[in-house]
C-alpha cells in the first residue's frame, strides 16, 4: 500500500469520510461503524473490535434497505475476544482479467490466531465478496451437536426449549429483521462421468434451526421484496475439504455460512491459509433481478475477450482413438479439416507428450511419480519428430490456435507444481501456446489446494495473463463451478457414441439447467459427430444423434464455447457445410456471451420447446438475443416464457436458424409466442425492446 493511500485511510478514518472520495467504491471507519459499498450497495457493520457484524444491507439504486439485529460477530471462528484490531483499504488495479476492485483489510487476533478479512468491492455491482485467512495457531470449535437430527429434540413447550446450544464456525452471517423470509439452496455436482443431473435446488421457509447444502443460498423478504444472495465459493459440496454436511445454517431469519474447508493443523503459523469464500450480494424484486445480481458478481472475476476465451474447438479424444492417431501428420490433416469446419481453437490432447499416461490405448501408462521422467512433458520424438512447431504455425496460416493437454503431478499434494508451471510457461514462451486443458485433478487437502493455485498463479503472472485453462469437471476431485472461476473456463463433460451415452437433449439439458446459477460462456459443451456408432442406438430410439442435423447439434452448445469433441478426419463431406452457420455464430458470439445469459422455455426433455436469452442492458435500454428450439414435438408454434418484461413489443431479428423475423408483443410471465416448422430446428434472434 502507498504511503499516499495509508494517510488518506488514517485522515478519512479519522473525519468518517470515504476513502476513495469519487471513485465508484469506498470504505470507512467513523466511531465504532464500518461502512463499505460503491453505487449499487452499502454494507454497514459495527466495528467492533475487528469482528464486524452487519447492521444494515442498503440497496442504493433503489433506496431500500435490510436491517439487521445481530449479536454475534459474522465471523466466527474460535472463543475469545478480537483485540489489535487494524483497518486497511488499498485499490487493487485489473491484471487483465479480474475488474479493478477495492480491497478492504479487516485484521485482528483472538489468542495466537491472527485473521485476515478482505473484502472486495467492485464498481459496478451490488455484491461484496469477502476472502478469509487465517495464520497461527487455531483451536475450532467442537460441533458437539452438529449432526444430532432435530427429531431427536424434546418439544417445544417452553422458550428454553428452543436453544440448540450449537456453537459453529461461521464463514458470514446476516442476523436480519424479520418473519417472512422465503428461501432457496442450490447444490451443485461435478464428476461428471458419474452425474448427469448437475444441480438441485431447495426452497424452504425459515424456521428454527437447521442445515442446508450448496453453493447458494437466496433469502426473499415476501413482505419487503427485498432479497440476498450468499455465494459460497467452494467446490460442489459433495467434494469440499473437511466438509462437515452442510453449507448453510438458518434459524427464522438468522443465515449463516458454514463450512470453512479447513482442519486445526491445515493452519501454519508462518503462512496464511486462505479458507473457503464468499460473496453477499443484494436485490429488489424478483427472480431476474436475484439472478441478474449474481451474475454481475461472477463477470466481474473474469472479463471475456474474443482472442482469449472465445472459441470452437477441436478435441480429437470423442472419437475415442485416445493416443493411438496423434502424431504430427494426423494433426497436421486434422487442421485442414478444422478450417472446412470453422474452428478457432485445435486441441492436442493425452499423447503428445513423451511420456505415456494411464489413459493411453496401450498399457504401461503411469502419472505416478512423473518427474523421475524430465522428458515426460516434452513433444514425443517419435510422433512429433520437428516439436510442435509444424503444428502452431499451421495453424497460424489458418487462423486456428492450437491447445494442449496437460495433468498436473498430482502426487504429494502437487508438490511438483513448480516443475509443472515450468513446463506451461516454456510451451507458451517456445511455441505461443495460450490453452491448456487441466485433467486429472485430485485436491484431497488444503495443501493441494494451495499448491495447485500457486501452479495457476505462477503461469499467469508469467504468461502476461495470456493463458487460459480448461478446467476438467468429469472425474475427482475439484473446482467445481463456483471456484477458481478466473483461470478459465469448464470442460464440462465426456460424452461417447461408442458407448451410447451421447443425447443432444441432455447435453442441453445440463447446460440449459446449470446457466441459471453459472455463466453459460464458461462451459465448454460438446457435440459429437452424428455418423458414427449409428448401430450403438437402437434403430427407433427417437434422440439418437443421428436423428438431428449436424447444424442442430452445434446450435445446441451455441450458449456454451461450442466443443467439436470428435476425429475431423471420421466426417463424411457433407458434414463440412457446417462451416457456414458456424462463421455466422462467430460474427455475434462475443456480443451474445457479452449479455447476461439466462435459460428460457421448458426444460429440455427432446420433446419441449426451450432455449436461452442474453439480456444486455445498456443506458436504461434493453436488447439482445434469443436462441430458441423446438425440439421433437408436434407443435408448430408455441408460447414460450422469457425474461421479457410482460407488454412491452420487441422486434426480432433473425440472425441465426430457420425462424422468420417478427414483431412480437410480450405476455404474461414474459411468454413470446415463436415458430418453427420443423421439429428438431432452432432460430436465433437480435431482440430489441421498442
């Protein structure tokens, strides 16, 4: 922090001014109240001695405000007594992918822990985010009761009869005013070879105390109309670390956030430990604007661009050769075939390395001990004799980038991350490579975890921030949806004809499912070449790929960053005309991913009508995109509910599909009604709000 910045935090501390004067975002300490926000929201706490609580939640656009009663700090962590408390605000400038954001140090000590509160305060956006870490020594509290179910309680005759006397470590906590509170959790699931349905959601009225699992957890005041959010940014919670069943703690309408991901000895004296995060964010109204909310949070962790996180890619493992073809004339015709198709991106994946993986076609792979190898993670001589050189520069020609996998050395908590990050910056700094797939991630502890991230750091601040990662969902344990959302984006799922496990429905199911809580542009979702393994799917199943058009299966993944998860070289010749929808759908991909994308219609079933929408709201005026299908039904046309505001006349402008521009004036519950002649088809339009 500048010598400038300390004496403006001690001069503003002292008057109770804020901090950053005009800037969009502020923090300051008068008395014995702490308030933060920016133009969307204040949040207001006591100070009291450097373990705040809440007081009040000010929704500034609109003037309203959620009080709070609290008697207990938001964090909780160990008994004792704050003490040495300290204040510190510094600005933190973009690196190029994460917003500019103020940063708001609360620190203190209770015992031989030292804490560490830092918010972040964004421009623009009505969440504050909170990072947690801890140094020292750390004694939790026991969950003596934690797991004891309430059916096993006495009745409620008597007001004693209501304390649980549960003492739990709290990551945040909102103590509100209050007795209409309606709720809602949302838990998410990864490892995605074993789950084809990725969320689940909860809604539920406070009453008296009890436990809830997710990532999410919305409270809507019915008599107020005002709500909050809390974002746990952790892994799903099925795979959390010391998960102790729960995410979540309410009782009427106290909520608190649980679930820190650490154990006592996961604590270092010397080192700080960061635990689990997370993010309060605050609305009024409904559900588009809750949804709209969160949203705003979650873009502000990653700014997309076109030549960075935009793509189609090319992933040859689909086919399910494995490693069996890769090799520099195989890729070499495999670019040719990826420019007939439009792609922008060409992944190399497991097998151009020299060393031999356990998930290669031939036996004898291993990731155990990687490093007694030097050579494992350099081109294979043999089927790369030039290096990749031949590869990038081809692409180049092109205009296709090239990718590539790589699997971390997951032994000893990636003690080897060092060797790893190496490896990525020399690829990058030899031949330009920008993309690495992140596969075979296990995080069994917090040192993993921590490991892992300092992998990540150490590329990025080393690449100039030009690298992007594909986060590998499919298997282990990992990220999850809702952390580490600034390396990149997810690699959602395997899917394989050759195992008949492939529907274009419920690919779009899940994506349709998840981007109600996710951002869509950070999934990279699948479609796989239709002509093959016909005989894998009975000869009248009626969702078998090769039921749908090629141009159908990729407007499918269009909400996503479109996945070719197949073999170019597999295509018979008139799969190739795909190249004219896809060079369409490049020209309004960014501004489509630009919007806040929100699903619409039913939910995919193969026979619904469903789709998506990308609402941009620019200078108080709304426009967009509608992407539309109608999926193997016999209805011709349909009423499908959007996130239209009901009255209003939009005109619709087809700039994708086989749907007819319209002039359509919007009913109840945002319904438009679209057609489409054909089953099986889909239409995008650019909408605009007269």
């Amino acid at each position: 922090m500048s010598r400038k910045s300390i004496i403006t935090l001690f001069i503003s501390t002292l008057l109770g001014l804020p901090i950053w004067g005009a800037q969009p975002y502020y923090a300051f300490l008068k008395g014995d109240t702490l308030r933060m926000g920016n133009d969307w929201m204040e949040r207001t706490m006591l100070w009291n001695n450097g373990a705040p609580i809440t007081i009040s939640l000010t929704d500034k656009q609109r003037g309203e405000i959620i009080r709070a009663d609290g008697k207990q700090p938001d964090f909780s962590l160990v008994k004792g007594a704050s003490k040495d408390a300290t204040l510190t605000v510094s600005e933190i400038s973009t690196n190029g992918i994460h917003a500019n954001y103020l940063q708001v140090t609360v620190a203190s000590t209770i015992g031989s822990l030292c804490i560490e509160r830092r918010y972040r305060i964004y421009a623009d956006c009505p969440a504050i985010a909170c990072d947690t870490y801890l140094k020292g020594q750390v004694e939790l509290y026991q969950h003596k009761d934690d797991n004891r179910s309430n059916a096993d309680r006495k009745n409620i005759e008597h007001t004693d009869d209501m304390t649980t006397g549960v003492k739990t470590p709290t990551l945040d906590r909102l103590q509100l005013i209050g007795n209409h509170w309606r709720a809602r959790t949302v838990e998410f699931f990864d490892y995605t070879d074993w789950n084809d349905n990725l969320m689940t959601e909860r809604t539920w009225l406070p009453y008296r105390r009890n436990t809830y699992r997710g990532n999410l957890l919305f409270a809507h005041d019915v008599d107020t109309q005002q709500g909050f959010f809390f974002l746990k940014e952790a892994p799903s919670s099925s795979t959390q670390l010391n998960y102790g069943g729960s995410d979540f703690v309410a009782d009427f309408s106290d909520f608190m956030v649980v679930g820190l991901g650490i154990a006592t000895d996961d604590v270092k004296p010397d080192n700080w430990t960061r635990v689990y995060g997370c993010v309060t964010g605050i609305y009024t109204g409904g559900e588009q604007e809750a949804l709209t909310a969160l949203r705003n949070y979650q873009k502000q962790l990653r700014h997309y661009t076109t030549a960075q996180d935009e793509m189609i890619m090319l992933n040859t493992w689909g086919d399910r050769s494995q490693d069996a073809k890769i090799d520099e004339a195989f890729c070499l015709a495999e670019l040719d075939r990826a420019a007939r198709m439009g792609v922008t991106l060409f992944q190399l994946d497991d097998g151009w390395q020299s060393g031999k993986s356990p998930n290669s076609k031939t036996t004898g792979g291993s990731f155990k001990d990687i490093w007694k190898n030097n050579e494992y993670w350099t081109p294979n001589p043999t089927k790369f004799p030039h290096g990749l050189k031949p590869i990038v520069e081809k692409g180049k020609r092109l205009g296709i980038r090239v990718g590539l996998w790589f699997n971390p050395s997951v032994q000893d908590d990636f003690a080897d991350w060092q060797k790893d990050a190496e490896v990525i910056i020399g690829l990058y700094k030899k031949y330009g490579i920008c993309c690495f797939k992140i596969d075979g991630l296990q995080i069994p502890t917090k040192a993993a975890e921590q490991n892992l991230r300092q992998l990540f750091d150490t590329v990025l601040s080393q690449t100039n921030h030009e690298v992007i990662f594909n986060l590998d969902a499919t298997a282990g344990r990992r990220g999850g949806y809702h952390y580490m959302n600034e390396y990149g984006n997810i690699f959602l799922e395997n899917r394989y004809t050759d195992w008949g496990n492939y529907y274009p429905y419920r690919t779009l199911r899940n994506l349709w499912m998840l981007s109600r809580y996710v951002p869509a542009e950070k999934m990279q979702i699948e479609f796989l070449n239709k002509w093959r393994n016909t005989d894998k799917y009975p000869a009248t199943a009626p969702f078998a790929p090769a039921r749908y058009s090629f141009e159908y299966l990729f407007a499918t993944t269009m909400a996503g960053q479109p996945l070719a998860w197949m073999e170019a070289s597999n295509l018979p010749a008139e799969a190739f005309a795909i190249k004219s929808l896809v060079e369409q759908y490049k020209k309004v991909q960014y501004d489509f991913h630009k919007g806040t994308i929100l699903p619409v219609g039913d939910e995919p079933s193969g026979r619904s009508w469903t789709g998506f929408q990308s609402i941009n709201r620019e200078k108080g005026v709304e426009s967009g995109y509608l992407l539309i299908y109608r999926e193997d039904n016999t209805e011709s046309e349909a009423w499908v509910e959007t996130w239209l505001p009901e009255g209003a006349v939009v005109t619709c402008t087809r700039v994708l599909g086989n749907g007819e521009s319209a002039t359509l004036t919007v009913g109840r519950r945002g319904a438009v009604k679209v057609s489409l002649p054909h089953s099986n088809d889909f239409v995008m339009y650019q909408y605009q709000i007269k």
